[in-house]
DNA sequence: CTAGAAATAAGCAAATATGAGCAAATATGG
DNA sequence: CCATATTTGCTCATATTTGCTTATTTCTAG
C-alpha cells in the first residue's frame, strides 16, 4: 500500500470513527507506529486530520463543538437503529430532504455514498457531513441560521421551498402525538417544516419512543399529512393500531 | 506496442486496480522498469495520474479536500491585515455580505460580536464560524454546496439574493485585473458572485496582492461594478493610479 | 505537585525506489 | 543509404521510505 493509500484510509477510518488510536491503525494498515506518526504528522499540517496525544480525531471541513447533551443522545442506539431503518428506504435517483434534528443527523452519517442521490436540507450539520460523500448532490435551503440547532428557516427557507419537488422527506419532531400531530418548540420552525412536508410526495417521520405522546409548543401538522413513521419497538401496540386507522405505515426499527 | 497504447492501458489498469506499482506495470506491460517511470512522470505531468513512491495510484481515488487547506495557510498574514480592515468598515446596524473564500472567512473570524448586524453568507465555513457569535443574525442563500470551497451556488443562491437588499458586500476573488476585473474559476460560482453584486449597495473587493493582475477561466464582472478595494502594501502605485481613475477607493492594509 | 507510564520526535541504518547518464537498437527523413 | 532523432534498457549515485532505538516530552494517578 502506497503512501498516498494509507492517508486515505486513515481519513475513511476517522470518518466513521471520528477518532482513532496510533496503535490501532498500525494494526489496520499493517505499518510500523512510527510510520503511522509520520503519516499523522503530515496530514496534520494539511490539516486533514487533528492530532492528539495517542492518536488522532477527526477534524471536518466543518467544525462544531457539539454540546454535551448532544454529544450523549449523539450515540443514542434507538436513534442509530431508526435512522438505518430509514436509509434503507431510499433508491438510487431519490430527492431527499432531511430537516434538522438529531435523527436526520444520524441518517446522513448513515447514507452510502450514493450516486445520483440528490439531498435537500435545512441543517448546517447535515451538510457538512454529507461534504464528505461526494457522490450525493447537496441542495440547501437558505433561510435564517437558528444556532440552537444550527438549522436554517424562516420566509427565504419556505420561499425556496417552493419551487423544489421531494421524493422523500425524512422529518424529526419533539413531539408526536395522535390528536395534535407534529408538534415543535419554535413557531417559524414549524412554518419551514410545514412548508417542507406540503412538498414532499412521501413524508415519513423519524421519532425514537421518547417523542411519541410528547407535546410541544408549536403545532406544524396534524397527523393526516404523514405517511409513514420510523419509531422503535418501544411504543404501544394500541397507539400503533390507532396511527394504522389513519393510514400511516409504522415501521419499528 | 507503442508508447501511447502503453499509456492507455496504464490508466485502464488504474482505473480497475486504483493503484499499481512500477515492478507490476514492468511486468504486465514487459518492458524495463525505466520505461515504466517514463511513462509515469509524462502521465503525472498531463494529470492523468498520480505518482507515489512505488508506484502510481488513480487520481480521481486521490482527489479528495484539494488543497483548500494549503490555500488556507497561504499569505495567512496579509489576509489577517486584509480582513481587519474590512472589519474596521462595518457600521452596526449594517447588512453585509460574505461570500465564500478564505479572506472573506478571515473577516468573519475577525467580527466584533455586534448587535444590530446582519450577515448573509453563501459560504458554509462561515457559518459555522458566525454560529459562534450570538448577536449576529445569519441569512444564508441557499443553493448548490460546491465542495472544494463549501460554498452554496446556482439558481436557488441567485434566485434568493433577487429577494435581498445588501448594504455592503466583501467578496474575495480567485484573479482581479484592470482589463478584465473579477474573474474565479466556476461559472457557475460566477454567476452566484455576480448576483450577489448587483444586490449590493457598496461592492468591496479583499484580495491580498497574490490575486492581483491574475486571471482566472470565469469572469464575474468588470472593474466599473467595484466601490473599493482593500489589498496590502505590495502592489504597485502605477496600478493603484490606474484603479483610483476608474473611480475605486484602494485601501491598503 | 511529583513520579512513573505512555507517547513522541529525532537519529540511524537497511531496503528500496528514483533519476540521470549512457549506449544500443530502432525509427525517421532526406 | 546515411545522418539524425527517438526510444529503450542498463548502471549507479542519490533520495525516499520504513522500522528500530533512544532521549525527551506529555499525560495521569496518587
């Protein structure tokens, strides 16, 4: 394996893992610790990658410093389980729009470097992790930044969105709950969200057990506008049966 | 077989085996190993390929990031004084605009956190640098990403900036020059800039003396569309006379 | 704050790869 | 047919890569 190689496999590992051990790659690419310190420390100066006492983290064209709480749900299993279930819905030639949340996060961190996929979004962090698959044809949305969860919304977001057409629309929530539908903590967002859902053809909505039976301040639709619902096997069989009276498909991940 | 069949069956086996070694192409082609780094180094030269120690590997497996990080480490010092220039002309209450480039990034990582300023941005590395800054409020264009500088671009990007109103704009450029003006690689990218410019109230270029008396493949617009120019100390006076008759304001940093 | 453990950078030597120079073989063009 | 140009393979001095060793730095537990 050439030089050039091994400096692209150490990026594919730190994109999946986002850090690794010196060790652990000398094992993986079967080259002297030594060697791999070399390769670090040039690639550091490229500033591919970050290096640390031990090892070495990934370092994104992109940065945040992602909260703590995020960083605690960021491993959450149900999420990673629904968000799998959801990329395996997606064909080659979709449009697909992933609005912010931390599901949608985990689906774009999920998807296989697709081509002829098109992803629309509204989320800062979803972009910058699908710059890492080249293959996917990235559209944004513009809109004003929301830093708390680094989305774009408002009137140039729901503007934009008009003239776009979804194959699939892939939406987290707060809340979900049989008589109010979907429900979110701010009100422009649940406009930008609103407006995203009535151009989808398919809207299937990511939520984990801890959102169902939630309510949160702003409504965005009730549940006639969702076609299908990725959740995990947590929830009730009733509440499943009653989502099914209303033509929703449940899928259980 | 001739040189050139050799060359072709070369970036067939790269393009099978993405990376080969000088012994193996020896072989498989049975000529000297001599010959076979020949044949490399003029393939390396036109681009087809990419050499390494060993042997080749394909370039399209290797061009990931291009080199935007060195770009970023380039004349890093005169952008410096460059961006806080820029920065010393914004007024609070001011609607400015960013677009993508490293200069333009500097300003944004050099902006006091203002109240009462609006920043609107084409440019995904500056909002994540912006995200930081609370009081800030970020309207980004939506658009294209465009990988190698994370910038947004094409219709959408145009479209949207039709709805906006810019106070004073600070974009960065890959070539400036008297006869031609502001030229970048992308047309696309060009287009989007052009866009942007006419929405603008002030146009100001920041480009540190390396991009000055450039040319790059895609023109933007002439030099009668730009208000001011902020360089650094290394230009030339005759140039400077020559800018200054067609109305521009030079500032050097 | 300190001592011990772990990781790192620097220096070194062996293995390998490279480029330049050269000569032979072949091709080109008058 | 001859003079010249190009291509090829060979040799050798030089450069690069790699793994090992060791001194130094960095981290961490107490």
């Amino acid at each position: 394996m050439f030089t050039v190689e091994r400096h692209k496999k150490i990026k594919e590992i730190l994109h999946s893992k986002k850090s690794v051990s010196v060790p652990d790659l000398s094992g993986l690419l079967d080259v002297s610790e030594s060697t791999i310190r070399r390769d670090l420390h040039v690639m550091e100066q490229n500033k591919l990658i970050q290096r640390t006492h031990g090892g070495a983290v990934n370092i994104d064209s992109v940065r945040f410093e992602p909260s703590l709480s995020e960083k605690e749900i960021q491993f959450s299993d149900e999420k990673l389980r629904v968000a799998k279930q959801a990329v395996q819905m997606i064909r080659e030639g979709d449009t697909v729009a992933l609005d912010g949340g931390t599901t949608t996060l985990e689906i774009a961190r999920n998807l296989p470097n697709m081509l002829n996929l098109t992803v629309v979004t509204n989320s800062v962090k979803i972009i910058a992790e699908l710059a890492n698959l080249p293959s996917i044809s990235v559209v944004v949305i513009g809109g004003n930044l929301r830093r708390v969860n680094m989305t774009l919304i408002g009137p140039i977001s729901n503007q934009t969105l008009g003239k776009l057409h979804i194959d699939k629309l892939f939406t987290g929530t707060i809340g979900l709950t049989y008589e109010e539908g979907l429900t979110t903590t701010d009100v422009i967002e649940a406009e930008t969200k609103r407006a995203m859902i009535k151009k989808a053809k398919e809207v299937i909505v990511v939520a984990d057990y801890s959102k169902i039976g939630k309510l949160a301040f702003a409504n965005v639709v009730s549940i006639n506008s969702i076609d299908k619902l990725i959740t995990n096997t947590s929830i009730s069989k009733r509440l499943v049966k009653k989502f099914q009276k209303k033509g929703i498909e449940v899928i259980t991940a």
